[in-house]
C-alpha cells in the first residue's frame, strides 16, 4: 500500500432503471425491457441488457428505439423506486467512505485512500461494494479502481456490464492511449467527427499531441483532454455536504424479537459510527433509527439533538430513545441500521461539566481508530457488553 | 353525570388539559380528559400522561353525580363550537356523553369510557412535608432559569430544574452541559429543607400555574402555592387547580464546583444595548452554531461574526473595561437567553481565559448569575 497515492472508485449501476424493473417484476427477467413513456413521442430513460444488443440506448427516442426492437417491453417509470433503491447503494457507499462524490442517482465517485487500511486495496473495496450491492438491493453495478476520477470512470464504462476493472497506478496512460476519441470527456457524436478530422483518432493522438497545435485548433478544452488522456486528473471528489450522513445497519441470520433484543444490536452500530466520526473528525446533530421488520416493511425515527455528539453512548442513547418510537411488540426484526447526519468538523463544544467517563470513551475510541488504522481490522477492539448473548441487556 | 357549566370557564380548563393528554400515546385513555362531579356544584377535570398529573376545578350546576372520561381534543373542540353562556354536558350508562347548550339546536354526542377507567391520580400520603411559597418568588426562580434546561429528552438529569429549599434559601439551578443558571431568594422567617429534580415538562406546566394565578388576583391577595414531596412525586397545588409530578431520580451535576469564584477580567455592558447588538450580529452568524466573536478593548465590545455561508456582521457596544484587550467565542443565544431574563440596567460579565466559563450576572443585585461556556471560533 502506497498512501501517497490517492485511490478513487467510480462506480455505476448496469442499467439502472430497467434493472430495478427486472429484479421488482421477474416475469421481465431476459426480456428486452425499456423504461420510459408509453408514448411514441417519448424517449428511452434505460435500456436492459437485452434491449441493447438491438442498438437501443438511453435518452433515444422512444419510436427509433421500438423501430430498432419491435418486441421490446415498454415499462413506465417508477421514479420513487429507483430514488430508494439509490439511497441503499448510497449507503452503502457511505459505509466504505464518507468521501462520496454523486453524479446522479446511480453513478458515484468514492475517495477511497483513507478506507484502504481498514478494508482493503481498492479493488477488494470494490468487490465489496458490488458484493454487499447484489447482497442487499438484488442489482448488479460496475466499477473502475484507478488514481483519479477520469481514469476510473473510463475503466467503469469498460467494464459494464456487472465488472470490474483496476488500472493500477503508473499504468494510467499505457491503459488510456489505445481508446477511441469517444471515451475522452467531452467527445460526443457531434465533436467526435471534428477530433477525428484533426487527426486525433485514439486517446493517445491526444495525449502525445504538441500542446500549441492542440491550443491552435481545440482551444483550452484540447490541452485539458490532453492532460486526462495522459491519466493527469487531480480533480478530487467532492462529496455532497448536503446529504452527508454516516450509518452502520446488520441484518441478521435469525430474526430479533422485543425490545431487549432489538436494542442489543444497537450499541455495535452506535460504536462504529463513533469511530468513523472520530476518524473524520466530524461530529453530528442528528440522529436515525432504521427497523427493517421480516415483512421487509421499515421504519425510521429521527431526533436532531441539541448539542453536536462524537461518542458512542451519546448515539447509542439517542437510538435507544428512538427504539421506543417503533412498534416492536411481537414484530421479527430482520435488519436494525443507527445513522448519523447534521455532520460538521471538530469535535464538539466543550462542557461545562468534565464528564472523565466521556472523556475515557473518548480517548479509547481514539486508539481504536488508531488500531485500526494499523491493523485494517474494524472488529478489532470492540466494547466489552457487545460480546453478551444477543438476547441479553445493553 | 349531568351538569351545566359555563362554556368560558370550561374552555380555559380544557385548554389547559390538552396540554398533558397525549395525543399520540400508545394508551389511548392517556388521550382523554377525566369529567368527575366532585361534590355539589363542583366539576373536577384531570389529564394525564402518566408522569404528569393536571387537575382543574370549575364551578358547576349539578343535576345528576358521576364521572365520565372523553377525548381532551374531541372535546375541548366541541364545546369551543357551543354558543357563549352555559353548556349542558350529561353521560349516559354507556359513556356516551352528549353536549348542547339551552335555547341552541346545537348538539354533539361523543363516545366516552367509564370515569373509574381513568388511571387513579397520584395524592401525597397524609403528614407529606409541605411548603408554601409565594407565587411570585416562584415565578421568578422560572423565568430566570428555565431557558438553559436541557431539551434533550435522554438526559434526565439535565431535562429538569433543580429545587433547593435550603433554610431561609430557595434556589433553582438548571444547566444543559454548556450553560448553567442559578436563583436564589431568601424567604425571611420560614425554615425548610428540600430538594427535588423537576422535569422540565412539569416546570412549564408550573409556569403557566403561576401565570394564572398572578393573573387571576391582581388586588394583592394572592393564595401562596403549596409544594409537597411524597414518595418519587411532588404536588403542586395553587386556586383551583393542582398538578403531581414524578420527580427525575438522577443526580444532578455538581454545579457549585463549576460556578468561577472570582473573575480575572470583568466587564460592564449596558444590558439593553448588548441584547440589541448581539441581536444583530447573530442574523450573520452560522446558523449550525449561532457562535459570535466577543472583542474586548478599552471601552469597546466589538461582536463580529463571519462564515463562508452567511458573510460578516459586526457592532459595538460601549463598556466598562480596562483590562488587557481579548477575543472569545460564544454562542449568542446563550447570551440573549439571560439578558431576555433580566431587567436590570446593566450586567457585569466576568471572564477568564478564552476557553474558561464566563459568569454573567446584574451589576446590581447578588440573587441571579449564569456561567457560559465559551466556544472556539
């Protein structure tokens, strides 16, 4: 593991909309599926697979792309679906970084160089991802591992569908230069042509072109094409302030009944957020409670509380006021999920009173991160009342 | 049950229970209001909410005893509909409960339960220690420390007020970890000793008791509040109405320790023109932390305040100072809170080092002092 170098994921669900139709309504599963409206005049949101080999493509018209596959299934947006099935990947994400860039609803850039002592090369991250998304949301997505964001992109479009593809670090440009001009940013089907006619045919006629000829015909976009087509992109990812949150959820192998053995899971949750918010070295406002029961129906509580916390027993004690919120009487619980939002930089305000409890906490939560920092272990150090029975009290 | 009560007086009983049923409670009599004829020509209605108490007495024609309980909503909502004058209310052997009013074609009926379902109200065993204290001390030991009780429901101890009956002293103490306020007034000649953690649900019922009470009698011959301790509940009864509590079983954080004795620096600012200036300044502060800068010269406060997302904003307020120049955070609305409490000319705000607690207090008078803890900025 080199830490100097920055490791980025660019990761992207296969045909997303039509996918989460496939997975919904099985009767769709290897059939040529497009999403989009019922009317001619319409355009194609998402193509599956299937529907592609006929030359179908997103954001074509719906009557050239029924033209190209008569049989295609036409299905009708369900546009609330795919924003759930977008924030679970979101989350995901999170739980492997907070440093989560959105470009849409199914396609993300992840700074992952500080996540690798804990869970792994970039690649390993990435097959966790595409591991857990499978796992949870029943849908396949793609992803690239490169050094920067451009790089990772282009090997996330290479790989699709449902692949993975590592650019390891000093192979940048020997990986970009054979592409067509098309897989620069930027070059679509209307300056393609023009590119082509300068003679720039691959990535690399871009890359090794004289930067004054590049100027003279391309402007200031030819230089900067040049520079990404050399593997040169020091863009970082930027997350989304707006929406940063960080959450831990478990679903488990037997149901969970009742109030002492839904509340018992709570402490694990509440402890790995606190350490990942001490890693950060950001603190929170608000917090949530997600209760996903054996009928797959959830519930979520939120408080915003009045002071920033850091700690574990703060969270954990805001989850379990929460847990009195949901109805658990006789309920099987399959997943339990603790999240914290309202994220800010620091630790919290200092106190009036000196609590030396918080403040150990504090300082054990600090070497644990330490610990698994070095050791790339989250499990590592884990709190004493964790390891109970699962029916016992927290 | 069958009875005839004004409506004005029933509305502002019922008003005054709706605050205590709960709306959502997983019990759904917690929602009601209890209806019960309590003697001749007397109405008692209670609420609940299993840690709070209300009761209220009105004055009623009586025709038939009983009891009788019904949503606090359902109800307060239909007799708010009947025609000013007096409203008849009658429960029949099913709970059924209708509402109309004389010489009106205006009639509900509402479904009730039995008023002996209604969960038994907390009295205070015979002998209780009990006290009695002037509304308006009472009032004043609120409304200059209530504003710095913790909200935060998951820390009992701090989601309450501290009451210390302390020999002549009564004091209240409340803190929310950041902030702490503390009142003293001495009540020459009574001698007691209690001390209880009132959560601040129950503090902002007692407020209201006492705001009614200073209200209703305003020639001066105002009845004192009665205070009991029995068991884990206080009792609070004052005119016509009366509240139980259970009180928080925690220990309150050892104040006094955090309370400075002396200030290295002390400052005196005009009270009004500081509330005025930090009013100012805290519309350009960080909404996430309200946090101001606190710049102290000869003469001068400067408060200034800039972020990336809201700009810069700054003012002055003239001082009493002369010591060495120094710059400190703060969050305004701690500030705002004690001046909003005060109503003396000038406070006095002593202060040590930028990440010591500050005390703030009326230049004037010794009873009242707030300690802040400064923020970094």
């Amino acid at each position: 593991m080199s830490p100097a170098v920055t490791t980025v994921l660019h990761v992207d669900m296969d045909a997303f909309f039509a996918s989460v139709e496939q997975r919904d309504r099985p009767e769709l599963r290897g059939k040529p599926v497009i999403v989009g409206g019922a009317s001619r005049r319409g355009v194609v949101l998402a193509a599956s697979y299937e529907v592609r080999r006929f030359g179908v493509r997103s954001a074509m018209p719906m009557a050239e792309a029924l033209r190209k596959a008569p049989q295609a299934i036409v299905v009708p947006p369900r546009r609330e679906r795919y924003a759930e099935a977008s924030e679970q990947a979101f989350a995901v994400f999170l739980r492997y970084t907070p440093l989560v860039e959105p470009l849409s609803l199914d396609e993300a850039f992840l700074d992952v160089t500080a996540s690798r002592s804990l869970f792994g090369e970039g690649d390993a991250i990435a097959r966790r991802i595409r591991a857990d998304i499978r796992a949870e949301l029943g849908l396949a997505a793609s992803a690239g591992v490169a050094s920067s964001k451009f790089v990772a992109k282009v090997a996330s479009d290479l790989s699709k569908p449902d692949g993975l593809l590592v650019v390891a670090p000093g192979e940048e440009a020997a990986f970009l230069s054979p592409l067509p001009i098309e897989r620069m940013w930027g070059v679509g089907p209307k300056t393609a042509p023009r590119v082509r006619a300068l003679g720039y045919l691959t990535l690399g006629d871009l890359a090794r072109a004289p930067p004054a000829a590049l100027e003279a015909t391309l402007g200031s976009w030819g230089t900067e094409a040049a520079r990404l087509a050399r593997g040169e992109d020091a863009r970082d990812v930027v997350p989304d302030g707006r929406a940063r949150s960080i959450s831990a959820e478990e679903t488990y192998e037997e149901d969970r009944v009742g109030p002492a053995q839904v509340g018992a899971t709570l402490l694990e949750h509440a402890t790995r957020i606190a350490r990942r918010l001490v890693r950060a070295d950001l603190h929170a406002r608000t917090v949530t409670l997600k209760v996903k029961y054996a009928d797959f129906s959830i519930r979520t509580r939120s408080v915003t509380l009045p002071e920033a916390v850091q700690d574990t027993d703060a969270i954990h004690r805001a989850a379990i006021a929460l847990l009195a919120k949901v109805p658990l009487q006789d309920r099987r619980v399959r997943l339990t999920g603790v999240g914290v939002s309202g994220l800010a930089p620091g630790a919290p305000p200092a106190g009036l009173f000196r609590d030396e409890q918080a403040e150990k906490r504090l300082a054990l939560e600090r070497v644990a991160a330490k610990i698994a920092d070095r050791f790339g272990d989250e499990g590592a150090v884990t709190r004493a009342s964790l390891v109970r029975s699962p029916g016992g009290k927290t | 049950m069958e009875l005839t009560v004004p409506k004005k007086d029933l509305v502002r009983l019922l008003n005054r229970m709706q605050g205590v049923a709960e709306r959502k409670s997983t019990m759904p009599v917690l929602s009601n209001v209890l209806l019960a004829v309590d003697g001749p020509g007397t109405l008692r209605v209670a609420a609940t909410d299993l840690y709070l108490a209300l009761t209220g007495r009105v004055n009623v024609e009586v025709v038939k005893g009983g009891s009788v309980a019904v949503s606090a909503k359902d109800l307060v909502e239909r007799v708010r509909m009947m025609p000013e004058g007096p409203v008849q209310i009658a429960s029949h052997d099913n709970a059924t409960t209708s509402i109309k009013a004389a010489g009106s074609a205006r009639r509900y009926t509402l479904r009730g339960m039995p008023g002996e379902d209604f969960p038994p109200l907390p009295t205070p065993t015979e002998g209780s220690p009990s006290l009695a204290l002037d509304v308006g001390v009472l009032q004043e030991l609120i409304a200059r420390t209530h504003f710095s009780i913790s909200t935060d429901e998951t820390r009992a101890h701090l989601n309450s007020a501290l009451f210390e009956w302390d020999g002549d002293i009564v004091r209240m103490v409340t803190t929310d970890g950041h902030r702490l306020s503390k009142m003293e007034v001495k009540v020459s000649g009574r001698q007691a000793s209690a001390t209880m953690l009132i959560p601040l649900k129950a503090i902002q019922e007692l407020r209201r008791l006492c705001d009614d009470l200073a209200a209703e009698s305003k020639d001066g011959s105002r009845s004192p509040i009665q205070i009991a301790q029995s068991g884990s509940s206080a009792f609070f009864q004052g005119g016509a109405m009366s509240f139980a509590v259970r009180l928080v079983d925690a220990q309150f954080p050892p104040y006094s320790q955090v309370i400075p004795q002396q200030s290295e620096k002390v400052v005196r600012i005009p009270r009004a023109p500081f509330a005025d200036a930090l009013k100012a300044v805290q519309v350009a502060a960080s909404e996430r932390t309200g946090g101001v800068k606190v710049q102290l010269s000869k003469g001068t406060m400067r408060i200034a305040t800039e972020s990336p997302e809201s700009g810069e904003g700054s003012d002055e307020v003239p001082i009493e100072y002369s010591g060495a120049a120094m710059t400190i955070g703060f969050n305004a609305r701690y500030f705002l809170d004690v001046l909003g409490a005060l109503d003396e000319d000038e406070v006095q705000l002593g202060l040590g080092g930028e990440l010591d607690p500050a005390v703030i207090r009326p230049s004037s008078e010794r009873r009242f002092l707030a300690v802040v803890m400064p923020m970094r900025i």
